[in-house]
C-alpha cells in the first residue's frame, strides 16, 4: 500500500512544492471565501425573509433655479425576500420635518408617508463578516402641506402627492456569522438618494435629497 517512491532514495523522492508565505496566504484566504460562500448563497438558492430597518435624516434641495429646500427624519422599513443574486422588498416610510417650496417660500410640506417597490443585490451582498447591500427602488407619498401666513399661524392646503426614484447603500458588519444559522443579523451604517420628479397633485418642482442612516438588517 505504499507509494511507488517509498524505495527510492529520500534525494530522489518527488517533493512536495513549498509555499511562500504569500500563497499560504492567499490559499488561506480562498478556502475562507469558499466556506461562506456556501453558507450565504448554498447552491439550492432558497428564498429567505430578509428586514431592512433604517432611522434616517434627509437634507432636501431643488434642481436649477427652483426654490425648495428642508429637512425630514424618521424611519424606513423594507420588508421582502432574498436570493442569492437577487431580492425583492416592499418599502414603507414615515419622516416628519419641513419642506419649503414656492414662489413665495411660504408653502410647506410637513411630512412624507408611503413608499414603493425595492429591488436588492440579494445575499450577493454578503462579504464574510460584513456586506454592502445596494437597493434601487420607487416611492410614492402623501405629503401633508400648509401656508405661512403673514399675520402669523397656517392654513391647511390640499396634500401633495410627490412619486421619484430612490437608491440607497448599506453597509454593515454581521452580528456572529457562523454555520449555525439560517438568519443572519446586522448593524450598520447608510446612505441614500431620492428625487422627487414631481407631484400627482399640485406644482411641486423637481427635487433630491441626500439621506444618512443608521440601520438593522436581517435576513
């Protein structure tokens, strides 16, 4: 049962290759990537539940000479299932602050609620003990409005009904990874882009607002 070269003088017996410390590295680090590329993306691609909870502030401003500008803050949740290259989420948002916009600067929105389709990297995303999880998606709001009066106090105005692509990044790191789990959990940080194209209801001008989040994740 012994090999051919057992007999063979130890000078002519064929050796093995040492490897530098640079390939052992190397080697080391792609048994690593292949371990937890079978356990976030396993061959079968079950779809899996996956949450996306973010606290967010946004800062708002027109395109061109429009005048629009505010601040919001307040919560997003993304609700939806993940693949291995893909997902897919149900959007619902609620911020509160305020948005001036007009010709005479004293119209305000107080508010945006609603939300869209999301589309997601899926579990392509994770990256062993982190993941960056890049999302695209389409809102569409109620937004309650008003008039500052020049005597003081405001008056109600019909709400706006603003719609506009959102993008948004995540990245994080994940809490304990190991092969245990089916569900895996994450804290990170976030940011985002959202323009507003325009409103089904009312003059509001073309808009964009740069967003910052802290978020959970899990899925």
């Amino acid at each position: 049962m012994l090999g051919p070269s057992v007999n063979q003088h130890p000078t002519k017996r064929p050796s093995k290759p040492v490897q530098t410390e640079a390939e052992a590295a190397a080697a080391e680090d792609a048994a690593v990537a292949a371990v937890y590329r079978d356990l976030f993306r396993p061959k079968h691609n079950p779809g899996r539940f996956h949450i996306v909870a973010r606290a967010q502030y946004s800062i708002g401003s027109s395109f061109g000479n429009s005048t629009l500008s505010g601040r919001t803050g307040g919560a997003q949740v993304d609700i939806g299932q993940s693949f291995n290259f893909i997902g897919y989420a149900l959007t619902l948002r609620g911020e509160g602050g305020t948005i001036d916009f007009g010709a005479n600067g004293r119209s305000q929105m107080t508010g945006l609620l609603g939300g869209g389709p999301t589309l997601s990297l899926g579990r392509l995303g994770f990256l062993q003990r982190g993941y960056l999880d890049f999302r695209v998606g389409y809102d569409f709001f109620f937004a309650p409005t008003r008039e500052r009066l020049l005597e003081g106090g405001a008056a109600r105005l019909p709400a706006m009904l603003p719609h506009g692509p959102r993008a948004q990044l995540n990245l994080g790191l994940l809490l304990s990874p190991d092969r245990s789990r089916k569900l895996f959990h994450g804290v990170g940080l976030g940011l985002g882009y959202q323009v507003l194209v325009g409103s089904f209801r009312g003059d509001l001008p073309p808009s964009q607002f740069l967003q910052f989040a802290l978020h959970y994740s899990g899925g």
